[in-house]
C-alpha cells in the first residue's frame, strides 16, 4: 500500500514513518514539498504520488498560541485539511485525518468518558479549528477516518511526559507545579502508530476516538513518572485557572475507544502500561536532555 504521511516530522508522524514502513510504501514529504494549506501543491503531489492512503498528522497544536494566531490556525487546521479532503475525493484515495479530545467541553463529569456521538463543543479556539477540520473532512472525503485522540507524548517532540521529566531534573528546581484538575489518558504516540497500522487492513469510515485506557488527573500523571525514574523532586498541586493560561482547557478529556471495541479493533492499553515501556526505553535519554541544555 503506498502511504502519503503527512506532518512526519511530528511526534505522532515520526513514529507512524517508523511503524508504518514495515508494511507499507510511506511517503513522507517535508511541509516545504508539501504545504497542505497550497491547493495546487496537493493537487499536484496526489497526481505525481497516486498514493493509495493520505494519513494528516499535520497541524497546528499549540492550544495557547491558536488564541492569538487565527490566521494561520484556520489556514493550517481547516484549509489544509480541506483541501486533502477535496483531493482525496478526485484521486479516489482514502483519508486519515487526526482530531483531538478538544472538540469537547470537558464539562462532564469525571469519570464519564466521551463517545464518538457525543455532540462537539470546543471552548478553545484550537478545539473550534479541529471541529472545523473534521466537518471538512466529512463534507468533502468520500472514503475518511477521523481520529480522535489525546494527551499525546513520545520521543520526537515536546509533550507533558518530556516536560516533567525535564523540569523536574533540573538542578534549581526545588519543586514542579501541576494540575491537579484536568483529567485524561496518557497516551504513546508509538502504540496511537500502531493503532492505525491496524485500521489500514480493514475497510472502515468515521469518527473513532483511540486513547490510552484509564484515566488520571494531570498530576497523577507527573508522579508516576517522577516515581518511576526515581527522581525526587516535589510536586505541588495547582489548578488550571492559576496558571493564567491565554486559552481555555477542558477539565474532562477522557475519551471512551467504543467504537474501536464493538468492531474489535482497539489495540490501546492502560496508559500506565505504556508508560512504563516508554520510560524504560527513553527515561535516561529525557534526563540527559536537561543535562545537555537542550530542555
């Protein structure tokens, strides 16, 4: 199967190149050789590729800085996406899209996770986009899989995991602040990889959520770690409005994979379990990122 990635460069499209290359013919262009927002570029490249699937890591994540750079968020979010969906539908290709646990209000309440046809009501303007790009997806896609997922970390980008990890090693840190009321799962962008590895080998169409398993608030999450690389440095709850953050975050963002597991599809662990392999495998390598000032 030939493969278009694109966002390879990303924490979830590095490692997809990486899973999906065992099986597949991956083709993975930088965003010079393919911006998604050009629509003769993707015109062009879907001629030249012929590719059988488009899978969209590509987006703008930033939650804060989407509050002041609209422009360039609908540009990325929505038009880009658009325009994959438009050219997926005259190259006769299917399209992966992934979406977020954004598209929700978190207004739930905890531990009441979300389904997929749960009705959508961001309260950022990053959540607002992703709701944006997947009506484009639906309107313009014939052949689409939305994915929705969350609380993202691995090794090839920033992310929470990573942050803590380094923060916390730092020698003049003598404590970390984190939320303690924002919940989610955890969940690896190596086995999120996977997950669509396994989505490729059937014929599918729709909104899926695919997150780790369980849940935690955002603190549990942080000491687990702490406690796992053994470092011992103290963590001081906080809430979310004390940090005066530009965008707003949902409290509730944990998805339900429902849909995944009525076609027995789900792959997704417990998000301690994964986290415990991701540690193991690359907890030295984030510690001695602090070391090498590359924090």
């Amino acid at each position: 199967m030939k493969i278009l990635l694109l966002g390879a460069s990303g924490m979830l499209g590095s490692d997809c190149k990486e899973v999906l290359n065992e099986e597949h013919e991956v083709i993975a262009p930088s965003r010079q050789e393919l911006d998604i927002v050009s629509w003769d570029v993707v015109i062009e490249n879907l001629q030249k590729i012929s590719p059988d699937v488009i899978i969209n890591c590509a987006g703008f994540t930033d939650v804060d800085a989407c509050a002041k750079e609209e422009y360039i968020v609908r540009k990325v979010n929505v038009e880009g996406p658009r325009n994959l969906a438009q050219g997926s539908a005259r190259f006769h290709c299917r399209l992966i899209h992934i979406s977020t646990d954004y598209v929700f209000s978190g207004r739930k309440n905890v531990p009441q996770p979300y389904f997929e046809d749960d009705p959508v009501d961001p309260i950022s303007e990053y959540g607002k986009s992703k709701v944006e790009s997947e009506v484009a997806i639906r309107e313009n896609a014939p052949n689409y899989l939305i994915i929705r997922s969350g609380w993202l970390y691995g090794i090839h980008g920033n992310n929470f995991v990573s942050s803590i990890v380094v923060s916390a090693s730092q020698k003049k840190k003598k404590k970390i602040r984190v939320v303690e009321d924002q919940f989610g799962s955890p969940t690896w962008t190596y086995r999120l990889a996977i997950q669509i590895k396994e989505l490729l080998k059937v014929d599918l169409k729709g909104t899926f959520h695919a997150t780790a398993e369980g849940f935690c608030a955002r603190i549990e999450c942080a000491q687990y770690i702490l406690n796992k690389l053994k470092i011992k440095t103290p963590v001081e709850p906080c809430t979310m409005k004390s940090l005066h953050r530009p965008a707003k975050r949902p409290v509730n963002c944990i998805l339900e994979n429902r849909l995944l597991k009525k076609r027995g599809l789900n792959v997704m662990v417990d998000w301690n379990k994964d986290l415990d392999i991701f540690l193991e495998r690359y907890g030295k390598e984030l510690i001695s990122l602090t070391k090498t000032g590359k924090s």
